[in-house]
C-alpha cells in the first residue's frame, strides 16, 4: 500500500509538472501571438511596405529556425529546465526593448527582432523536450498528449489573434508588444518555481563535443524518410503560412477592410476551425488513421484560403473556408509531435527535435521573404493566385509517393516504454 501510494504522489506531481510546462507554453504563445499582429502593423502603418513586412518576419524566423537546432548541444549540457528559465527571462528583456524601436528606427527593430527570434526558438524546442517524461512519468498517452497541447495552442492563438488586433485599437502598437515581453518574464517564473523534474536514475553520458552531438542528431534523421517527408509537408505549410501572417492577410485586410482588428479576425478564425477539429481529433485521433488524416489534413490547411482570398473579396466567404483550412490542419502537427516523441530515442530528443522544428521551420523565413516580394512584384492577387497552386504541388506531392503513401507511419526505432496504466 505504501508502495502504491508513493507512486500515485509520483503521478500526480507529474501531472502538475506536466500542466505547468504547457501553461508556460502557451502563456509564451499568447504574448507572441499579439506581436505577430502588433509587429507587421507597426511596419506597415509606419514604412507602407510590404517588402519591409516580409523582411522584419524573416528577421525573427530566421533565426528561431537555426537556434531550434544549432544551440539544442548546449542546451543539453546546460539542462533544458535552466537553458527554459534563461532564454525566457532573456526574451522578456528583448521583446521590451523591441516596444521602443519606433524611435530606434527600423534597422534597430530588425535586428532585436532577429534577437528574439533566436531566444525563442531554443526555448520552445526545450520545453517541449520536457513535455515527454513529464507525460510518461503521469502516463499520458503521447497521441493524446500531443492533440491536447495542440488544440489549447489554437485556443491560445484564436484569443490571442483577436486580442492583438483589439489591443492596438485600444492600447496602441508599444504597450501590445509590451504585453508579449511581460508573457515571457511569467513563463521563467513559472518553469523557474514550479517544475522539478526528478534527476536521472542512470549515470550521465559521457559529453560528447558540439559538432559530434549535432551529427549524432543529423545521421538519425536521415536514415527516418518517414519523418523527413511529414517535416517537407510541413515546412512547405510553414512557408505559405508565414508568408499569409507577415504580408498576405494584412495587405487583404488593409485594401478590403482597412481595419487592424480585420486581421485578428481572420487570424481567429483559422484558429477557431483548427480548435474544433483538435477537439474532435483528440477524441478519436488514435483509432485514425495516421498517414491519410495527415494527407487530407495538410490538403486542406494551405491552397484553398490562399485561392479564396484571391478570387473574392467578400469577407465571409474568406472566412468560411479559412475556418474549414483551419480544421484541416487540426491533426497534422499533433500527428508529427507523436512521430517524433515515439520514434526518437531519450538520449537524442532534444538534438533530433530541434533539427526536426529547424527543418519544419525552415519554410517561414523563406515565405515572409517571399510573401513580401511576390505582393511587390505580382501584385496581392495574382501572387495568391501563384502561391495556391506552389502551396498544393508542395503540400500534396511528397504524399503521393515514398513512405507515407505505403502507409509505413510508425515503424523504426524503438518505442519508449509505455507508461504505467492511470489509477
């Protein structure tokens, strides 16, 4: 009986561990969500240039891509609970100097914003590096783990999208960003306070050098073309979604409606859609399967509310079918989390899940570049028009043939241990 008792204390401390590493999460999340609206209006209203949108989001993900995978050795020997608690605390400092650039000028924002970036990038991927022992020490199903955390990120970015465009109605551009850095500073708190994660039973590996361990994560994900082909997939859906936050949506936005709090809408609702497929997704995802929900799933997230917004400016068929894409692309990032927890070793999961979310993410410095360009070059709607279909050759091809149209989803290396059972 004690023994019983001992582990059910175990269970629920994990648990809470657990709640407070994805409400750190998604508390980071919500502030970041305002300054992807705060930001490019700023840019907009104060330069009128959508190429200068598309360069400031390049500025952020560019290297948010390269530090989700080039700092992931160092976050290992510096522990993924501390290097969480550091780059927060940084980011907060960044992201309030950021609310001052309108008098520091526009290459002052570009270069804190690339600041910011960077800082971010290491520390999602470390968090959710975190997510799986606490899951596995609660006996969380990781499918499920995964689902859950996605749905609350799209609840966080449906109230987050529609607060950001109120809040610079109501606050103005500086005190929204400020908001964000204030997010960041709550999130070192709470990881910094409440998340102890047991130390480890075994003994430490021997350290192995930065370019060795970096190698290490690389030849492992290479030999995996099932994961390689969902990270393409999503790179691609990436790219056209950066390209859709940083230029596409408010340039439609300010020549159809010519209100900032019509971008927030939009913004909510694709995340509105997405929220009601996690639901649904949640509840019967594992008995799904895997390789087709992700195939239909990334179909409908990406080409159609590109296509719509360039054959209609009728607000709400716009945001009819950007509700549907957002239903669409419920399962796909849950499906691609429970991938890579399932199939990648304990002692790579930091490496191979920051070259994994560089690899996913390579796609959004590309497409704000490319988002302000073709709006420069093309025009708004011949550019959606062009992107639509690169976005359905791009979304749909890798599908159509290699590994995930033979359905092979789940083998390879091997497994974590399941979790005990619950109760």
């Amino acid at each position: 009986m004690a023994k019983e008792g001992a582990v059910d204390r175990e269970r629920a401390a994990a648990r809470r561990e657990l709640v407070t590493l994805v409400a750190a999460d998604l508390i980071s999340n919500l502030g970041s969500r305002i300054s992807v609206i705060a930001i490019p209006w700023l840019v907009l209203t104060t330069t009128g240039s959508p190429a200068k949108m598309g360069i400031v989001a390049a500025a952020e993900f560019l290297p948010y891509m390269l530090s989700s995978s080039l700092a992931t050795p160092w976050a290992d020997r510096f522990g993924v609970r501390r290097t969480s608690i550091v780059v927060d605390a940084a980011s907060a400092a960044v992201v309030a100097v950021v609310a001052m650039t309108p008098w520091l000028g526009f290459g002052a924002l570009v270069a804190l914003v690339a600041v910011a970036g960077g800082l971010r990038g290491i520390g999602d991927r470390v968090k959710h590096v975190m997510f799986r022992p606490a899951a596995q020490r609660a006996g969380v199903q990781l499918i499920r783990l995964t689902s859950a955390y996605d749905g609350l990120a799209r609840g966080v970015t449906l109230f987050g999208a529609v607060i950001g465009g109120l809040l610079i109605d109501w606050v103005g551009v500086t005190r929204a960003i400020w908001i964000d850095a204030g997010t960041f500073a709550l999130c070192a708190l709470l990881v910094g306070l409440l998340v102890r994660p047991p130390a480890p039973d075994a003994p430490a590996a021997p350290r192995e050098s930065y370019f060795r361990a970096l190698r290490t994560g690389f030849a492992y994900l290479r030999t995996d073309r099932v994961l390689l082909a969902m990270l393409l997939v999503v790179s691609a859906l990436n790219m056209m979604a950066a390209a859709n936050t940083a230029v596409w949506i408010p340039v439609w936005v300010r020549d159809v409606l010519g209100d900032p709090a019509g971008f927030g809408l939009v913004l909510g609702v694709f995340g509105a859609g997405a929220l009601l497929g996690n639901v649904v997704f949640t509840m019967v995802g594992p008995r799904l399967p895997r390789t087709l929900v992700f195939a239909v799933g990334a179909a409908m997230s990406g080409a159609p509310r590109l296509l719509t917004m360039a054959v209609t400016d009728h607000l709400v068929v716009v945001l009819v079918v950007t509700f549907l894409s957002g239903i669409g692309i419920a399962a796909v990032n849950p499906l691609l989390g429970a991938t890579l927890y399932e199939r990648v070793p304990d002692a790579l999961q930091t490496r191979v899940l920051g070259i994994a979310g560089s690899l996913a993410f390579v796609g959004l410095p590309v497409g704000a570049l490319l988002g302000g360009w073709s709006v420069a070059v093309l025009g708004l709607k011949p550019a959606l028009l062009v992107m639509a279909v690169l976005c359905a050759v791009l979304t749909v091809g890798p599908l159509l043939a290699g590994p995930l149209r033979a359905g092979r989803s789940r083998p390879a290396p091997p497994a974590p241990p399941p979790p005990p059972p619950a109760g």
